[in-house]
C-alpha cells in the first residue's frame, strides 16, 4: 500500500519537470514583456519628439488646435495595442500555466485511482461498501473541479470580449471626438 522508491522518484521528476516548464514559461514571457516595454519607450519617445517639432512649428491657434485632434487618435492607437499586447502575453501564460495545472491535476487523479483500486483489491472482505463510497466521493470532487474549470474558462473568455469591445469603443469616441474637434474650432 506505500509507495515504491521508484513511485516516489516518477512522482518527483514529474513536478520537477511541471516546475521546471513553469518557470520557463515564466521567464520567457517576462522577455516578451521587457521587449515590448522597451520597444514601446523608444516609440514613445520618438513620437514625442516628433511631435514637438511638429508644435513648435505652429503658426496659430487653429493650426495648433487641430494638430493636436490629430496627435490624440495615433497617441491612443498605441496606448490601445500596448494594452492588448500586454494582455495577449499575460493571456498566454495564463493559459500555459492551465494547462500545465490540467496535466497535474489529471496525474493526480489517475494515482489515486489506481491506489483506490489496490486497495479495493487488498482490502478486507465487506469493506466493499466504504471503497464504493470513497469512490463516489472522488468522483464527485473530480465533477466538481470539472465544472468550476469550466465554469472559469466561460467567465476568462466573456471577460476578454468584453475588454475588446470596450476598446474597440474607446478608441471609435476619441477618434470622433478628435474628428470633430477641429471642424468645431472652425465653427467658432
């Protein structure tokens, strides 16, 4: 009924390996992370320079109102995909990282299964109806975990549409708004 020194060292070797592709997984999305903020400071700052030079070359106030309607609308397209890159990365391993907890949780199933059984088989004559019951039990545990999972996936993915479309909104009311702010500068 206790485990063999080579169970025990399967068992360890399989967390070792899920630890190790853990922390991989880890270090290369903060990789993924550091470049994107890297890349994304040196855009900014070349943006930013540019369009200095573009205000220091204003003339008037309508010139300077509707140059800046025009900066608003790239400023937040850039500030939007930064977001969603940042999002796709996190995303990803967070999904990584579920898997990596679904094969875990899969192993452990199956070993206990399979001590239920050697016990069951070991087990004295009558104790039939305790090991059914422990069964029924797991059974219900691993339902259970099975629905939550599922039930946390629908929620993840709901969740992601819903910060699209409140993007894609965002950045459809600054672009009308940047849109209409010169043609109301010229009205006035």
């Amino acid at each position: 009924m206790f485990a063999t020194p080579e169970q025990l060292a399967s068992a360890n070797k399989s967390a070792v390996e899920a630890l190790l592709t853990i922390a991989n997984t880890a270090f290369a999305s903060v990789e993924r992370l550091a470049a994107l903020n890297l890349n994304t400071a040196r855009s900014a700052l070349e943006d930013s320079v540019a369009n200095t030079k573009a205000l220091f070359s204003v003339k008037d106030p309508q010139e300077f109102a509707s140059l800046q309607a025009s900066l608003a609308r790239p400023s937040l397209e850039k500030a939007v995909a930064y977001g969603r890159s940042v999002y796709e990365i996190a995303t990803e391993v967070q999904g990584q990282f579920a898997k990596i907890a679904e094969g875990q949780v899969t192993e452990i199933k199956q070993n206990i299964a399979s001590t239920l059984d050697k016990v069951a088989k070991s087990a004295p004559a009558g104790s039939d109806v305790a090991v059914a019951a422990v069964k029924s039990a797991i059974a219900a545990a691993n339902s259970a975990y099975d629905s939550m999972s599922k039930a946390a996936k629908q929620v993840a993915e709901i969740a992601e549409a819903n910060v699209t479309a409140a993007t894609d909104a965002t950045v459809k009311a600054v672009g009308a708004s940047a849109a209409a702010a010169p043609k109301s500068k010229k009205a006035a």
